[in-house]
C-alpha cells in the first residue's frame, strides 16, 4: 500500500484539497444545469463562475502536488501512476466547466416533456462522479474501502447510460412537433451530461488496477 500518509503532510493537505475542490465542481454542475432547466439564469451564470474559478484552482493544486512528489522523491515506485490518476480525476472538472459553458454559449431549448427525464440524467450522471471522488480518496487510506465504492460508480454509470438512450429515443421517435435540428441539439446535450458519468468510470477503472499494482 502507499504510504503517501507517512511521507509528507505538505502532499495529504495539497491531495485533501485537490478532491475538495473536484467535489466543489461536481455540485456547481449539477446546480448550474438545474437552475438552465427551471430557468433561473442568473444562479446558472453564477455557477458557471464559480466552476471557472475552481477548475483553475484544481489544476493549480495538482502541479504543487506533481512537485513535490517528485522534488521529495515521494512514492518513487508508484509517483507516475498517482500524478496519472490525479489528472484522470482531473478530467472530469474540466468536463463539467466545459459542459456547464456549452449550455451558456449554445442556450439549447429543453421541452417541458424530457425536463424531467433530463433532470434525472443530470442527478444519475453526477452521482457517478460523486462517487468517485470517495474511492480516490481512500485509496491514500485504506484500499480495501475502495471496491465498495467503485461499484456505486459502475452501476450509476451504467443506469446513466440507459436513460441517456431512453431520452435520445424519446426525442427521436416520440416528439414529432421537434424539428431534426432541434432533435440533434437535445441529442448533443444529452451526451455532455452522459459524459460526466464516463469520465467517472474512467478514473474508477484505473483506481481498480493501481490497488491490484500496489498489492503486488
């Protein structure tokens, strides 16, 4: 197991805040689609703010801990694959800042009859990523936590997944009042909340093959 705990305060501090700062982001999205889909433009443009600011705070933070793990020579055998997994976590802030942003610039028209199924795509796609936060964390930890929690991740990804299609066929097959382009724009967005989920299943496949290498 690392020992990351046993080495450098500076580093458990800097990583603490990093998943806070990730969490941060995650609740801005999930608020700010929320606040576009009743209509409360002006908390969505602040939320769009705030995800802006935390997305350069969390890639701030990462090159302090990328220093010093490699200045202090901290967890030499495994420095590599840790930074690896910090900006795969990484990856999913920069998915919810670009995300939220395509619903400022684009302003897509979401009909009353899907809010509710968009809605729930939103709250499942986020709790993926929620859940993933905690399995990172207590990889620094205790390990054997982590499982448990990468199988909240792999099961809301997949219901994501399902309800994603459900809505896209909705939309296709259902709602023939929408024109093509309206379909392919509700189609677009869809898949931008389905890939919060996505990028959450990324990092829980790579946290499930550094505790098989750090056991090893």
């Amino acid at each position: 197991m690392i020992k990351i705990f046993k080495t450098s305060k500076n580093v458990i501090i800097n990583i603490d805040e990093y998943f806070n700062t990730v969490e941060l982001g995650i609740l801005n999205f999930k608020e700010g689609v929320n606040n576009y889909l009743e209509g409360n433009l002006t908390e969505f443009e602040n939320n769009l703010k705030i995800i802006e600011v935390l997305e350069g705070k969390a890639d701030s933070i990462i090159r302090k801990i990328e220093n010093d793990l490699y200045i202090y020579s901290l967890i030499p055998n495994y420095a590599s694959e840790v930074l690896n997994l910090l900006e795969k976590v990484d990856d999913i802030i920069d998915k919810v800042k670009n995300n939220l942003s395509q619903f400022d610039v684009e302003r897509p028209f979401i009909p009353e009859e899907i809010k509710i199924d968009f809605s729930r795509l939103l709250n499942i796609s986020v709790k993926s990523a929620e859940n993933v936060i905690p399995a990172a964390r207590v990889f620094f930890t205790d390990q054997n936590l982590v499982k448990d929690r990468i199988q909240k991740v792999i099961f809301y990804e997949r219901e994501t997944d399902k309800l994603a299609t459900n809505i896209k066929r909705k939309v296709f097959k259902e709602m023939p009042h929408l024109k093509l382009s309206e379909k392919i724009h509700l189609r677009y967005f869809t898949l931008h909340v389905e890939e919060v989920s996505d990028a959450a299943e990324v990092v829980a496949k790579m946290l499930s093959s550094l505790v098989i290498k750090t056991r090893m």
